[in-house]
C-alpha cells in the first residue's frame, strides 16, 4: 500500500481515503475523490493554457507540452505540471462549493488558493532554473539502500500518524460518553437526590417478620409415624378398670 500525504493535515498516511473519513469527517464522495487526486496526481490535464511565461500557447496534450520547454529542468516541469493539475482540482473544488452540495464541505483548500492567487499578483512565482536546487536535493543519495530506508520510515511514520487518529477518535468517544453521563445525572434533578439520600424510617417501612421454619417432608413422615405406632400401642395394651372392681374380683 502506498503512504500519501494528507492535503490538509499534510502528514503521511497508508490508508488516505479512511483518513479523511474518519479523521477529517470528509463525507462528500465528490469532494474526497478531488482530495485524493491532489495526492495520487491523477487529473486530466491534457486541454489547455500553458502557464509558463512567455508562452501561453492553447493545446490539447499540456502534459507533453510541458516537457518541449527544455530551457527548463526535469525538476522544474514535474513542479509546473504538478501545479497545473493542483490549480485544476481546486477550481473544481470551487465549483463544488458554489453547487451549495447537500453533503457539506469540509476542506477549504480553494478559499486558501483565492488567498495564494492574490499574493501572486503582487508577487508573482513562476518556475525558473532555480528549481534545480530542489533536483539536487532529491538526487543527494541515489543508493538502493537509502531509498529502501527512506520507504521504511515513511511507513512508520505512516503507522504513529495512524496510531495518533486512532487515540484521538478514543478521546474524543470518551469525552462524548462523559457529557451524556453528565447530562444524565443533571436531568435527575435535586428532589430525586434528596429522596435517595434521605433516612428510612422504621415505623414507616418496618422490617418483614421472620416466618418460624416449616417441618420438610421427611420430618413430617416421622411425625406421623410416630402417632400411629403410639395409637397401636394403647389399643393392645389391657383396658384400665377401677380399683374396687379389681377388689371384687379377687
């Protein structure tokens, strides 16, 4: 997967378009895939107006165009295209904004480029030989080991920024249930507090009397058991007579 850096928090990221759903809340589809094609330069460009001063000259291939200025370095014409297709996305971005879409925008990147094209009139940039500065920073280590180094910490670095959305999405979830906590114990209200915490009174709420335990099944088979053999008993037993009829008989 292949790290990209975020157009409006410009750190790096591997999974770009999550981020900005997740992160940015970006939720007009039209609106990310303008995003993401800032990054992943994949804007037709191909009809146009060449930028370059001097020139001007309308064509339908402006990418090829761009490479015929060889009075220019290879450096120089990436960054003048680069910056064609950067201009093309934000007008459209612009576009976009002035539909009035129903999903709401959340980037301002083409209000920031109405800023930038009124310090150019002032103060106009356009791309010279010095730009061969930036060609001698980019070629300084050509080593297939750099290179592997270079791509191994644009990964971390792709890994903590990924690391610090996921604590700060955390944050933000934990902080969201302590208000609704909060609101919920507000909405109790002082009366519903007052009557938790208030004393019981005995004589009001009197405690259950205990019930005297019940005899189990077997206890109560014994208890009859024993009444009968008892009656058994008395009946075999020889009858009680008085003691003057025992005198008469003897």
């Amino acid at each position: 997967m292949p790290v990209e850096c975020c157009p409006i928090c410009f750190r790096m990221y591997a999974w770009l378009s999550q981020h900005l759903v997740v992160f940015h809340r970006v939720q007009n589809k039209d609106e990310r895939k303008l995003l993401l094609s800032l990054e992943s330069r994949r804007v037709n460009v191909r009809e146009g107006i060449c930028p370059l001063p001097g020139c001007g000259k309308e064509t339908t291939r402006l990418d090829r165009h761009i490479k015929v200025h060889t009075e220019l370095s290879s450096g120089a014409q990436e960054d003048a295209l680069r910056d064609i297709k950067r201009k093309k996305v934000l007008k459209e971005l612009a576009v976009l904004r002035e539909s009035n879409p129903t999903v709401p925008m959340v980037s301002i990147l083409d209000l920031q480029a109405d800023d930038d094209q009124l310090s150019e009139l002032e103060d106009p940039v356009v791309p010279q030989d010095c730009e061969e500065e930036k060609e001698a920073e980019r070629s300084l280590c050509n080593s297939p080991r750099c290179k592997k180094r270079g791509e191994r910490f644009k990964v971390e670095i792709a890994d903590l920024n990924k690391q610090v959305d996921t604590l700060t999405e955390t944050a933000e979830i934990q902080k969201t249930k302590k208000q609704i906590t909060k609101r919920l114990l507000s909405s109790l209200g002082p009366e519903d507090e007052d009557k938790d915490d208030a004393p019981v009174d005995p004589e009001e709420n009197p405690l259950p009397q205990r019930r005297s335990p019940q005899p189990t099944t077997s206890q109560q088979a014994i208890a009859r058991g024993e009444s009968s053999a008892q009656q058994r008993n008395e009946e075999r037993s020889p009858p009680h007579y008085p003691d003057h009829v025992s005198v008469l008989s003897e």
